[in-house]
C-alpha cells in the first residue's frame, strides 16, 4: 500500500513512491486544496503521476520479459491510484480493470460517483519499449455520465483532460479523405466498410486511449470499435472527447452510459461531429443491406 505523508498544508507526497523511484521529491508535489475542490485537476494528477511511476518502472527494469513488465506496471498503478481515491475521495465508489474491490465502497451499484481507472491501459504496447501508444485512464462517471476523464500519454509527457478548455479550440477542417484510426491486431470489420464508403485512410495504433486521443489532437478523424470494451477502456477517452466538442456515442448512436452491473461496452465511436452522421449512416445502411 502506498502511504501518503503530509508535508506542509497543502502538499503530501505519496512515501514508498518517492522512496523508490524518486531521488527529487519535489516533482511529485501535489496540491492538497487543489484535490479537495477540483475533480478534473484530481484526475489530471493522478493519471500524470502514474504515468511517471510507469515510466520508471519501464527504466527500472531494462530488459525485463513481457509478461514481467506488464505485470509489475499493472499493479504499481493500480495500487498508487486505488490509494489516492480511498484517502481523497472516501465517499467515492471505484471500477478498477486491476480490481474492483474498493476498501470503502466495494458495493458501486448505488453509487452516484463512481472513478472509473485503467491503471495501464494497452498493456503490450506499455511491455514494448520504446512504444508510445498506451495510456493511464482517469475517469469519474456521476449518475453514468462520463463526467470527468484524464488520459495520459506518459511517454509523449502529455495528459489531456476536462480540466482544459477544449471546447475553446476550433476543430481542424474534415480532410478529403478521413483518417480512421484502428488496432494493430484486429481492426474491426466496420472501420474497413466506413472507411471505403468515406474514401478513408487507415492508421494503425495501439491502445484504446492512445487512439481516442489521436482524433481529440487532430491527427485522426475517427475511432470506432466493435469488438468489445470495458468501462475503463473508454470512460476518460470518452470524457475528454466529449469536453473537446467530438461526437461519442455507441455505433448505433446511442449514448455511452457507465457504471453498470456488467461494466462490458460492445462497441464505441469518437469522431469529427462533421462525420458523425455519414459514418453511423455507412453503419445502418451495411446492417440493414
């Protein structure tokens, strides 16, 4: 269990963390006010800081077996993220991909507030060095809408969240033809349909984050996915897409709601709001040919 230790009145830092993979405590100052009053800056100092912890676990480690860094990374996260949320956020409940059990509120099912983590989100692409394409997922879903999200790209030193104004920066124009961003292993068959009706491009990408991500920076235009999520594969993506003016919702084009009994999501579509109708159209028409 990571212990967390006050050092003035407004910072703490978390013990073993800064013990381990730390000489410098000073870079994981952490406003105490600020946690209190913000979620969205919560988030972002959570999802930011186990990121870092991730990418020394990577330099730690040099050499490491797969399965062995994964796994390693997978718990540290988990742990560091799981302590924070019972200290900071007690009255909270937690979805965790690593574990749901939450030491004060292992029963979510009528929880109004529910943080919604994925510790390492894109496992493979994290056990990989020097792979880029994995995130930390930090969300927090009030009444099943995804509320707040952080999504950190440690590896590109960059958390993008609803703490920002994203909304306040225009979208980049729809190019002539539309990227769409899709698994390196098993690209759904509906991103190849839409991506012939759209006269599109293909990109292929790791983790479920690090393709949502890539439409909210401008740098794909769609992200769909058929073949099954979790909650935690795409609460904080979905929130964030969300907070920057992007279309979300199932492929149906129904809304994504969370913190359900069975946290299992069958399929996601984050694009350019300019596409979203011709791609959930291409979607309707192919079902019902």
């Amino acid at each position: 269990m990571v212990e967390f230790i006050c050092c003035d009145t407004h910072d703490f830092f978390p013990k073993s963390y800064i013990s381990i993979h730390h000489a410098n405590p000073v870079h994981l100052r952490w406003s105490l006010l600020k946690v209190e009053r913000n979620d969205h800056l919560f988030a972002v100092d959570l999802a930011t800081r186990a990121g870092q912890l991730l990418l020394d676990q990577r330099k730690s480690h040099p050499g490491s077996d797969f399965s062995t860094l994964g796994d390693i990374g997978d718990q540290r996260s988990h742990e560091f993220l799981m302590d924070a949320l019972s200290r900071f956020r007690p009255d909270d409940a937690v979805l965790s991909e690593e574990g749901t059990a939450h030491p004060v509120h292992p029963d979510r099912s009528d929880t109004q507030r529910v943080w919604i983590i994925d510790p390492v989100d894109g496992t493979r692409e994290y056990s990989d060095p020097p792979r880029t394409d994995w995130a930390v997922h930090v969300a927090l879903a009030i009444n099943g809408e995804p509320v707040v999200g952080a999504v950190a790209l440690p590896s590109l030193d960059l958390t993008l969240s609803t703490a920002e104004n994203l909304t306040s920066r225009s979208l980049d124009p729809v190019p002539e033809s539309p990227r769409i961003v899709i698994s390196r292993s098993r690209p759904p068959s509906e991103s190849e349909l839409v991506c012939e009706v759209l006269g599109g491009e293909m990109i292929e990408m790791g983790s479920a984050g690090a393709k949502a991500m890539a439409v909210v920076r401008g740098e794909a235009d769609i992200y769909l996915h058929s073949g099954g999520q979790y909650e935690w594969d795409n609460c904080a993506p979905a929130a964030v897409a969300l907070s920057a003016g992007l279309h979300v919702s199932r492929l149906d084009g129904s809304l994504l709601a969370y913190n359900n009994l069975d946290p299992w999501l069958p399929d996601l579509l984050i694009c350019h709001p300019a596409l979203s109708e011709l791609v959930l159209s291409a979607l309707r028409n192919n079902k019902g040919a």
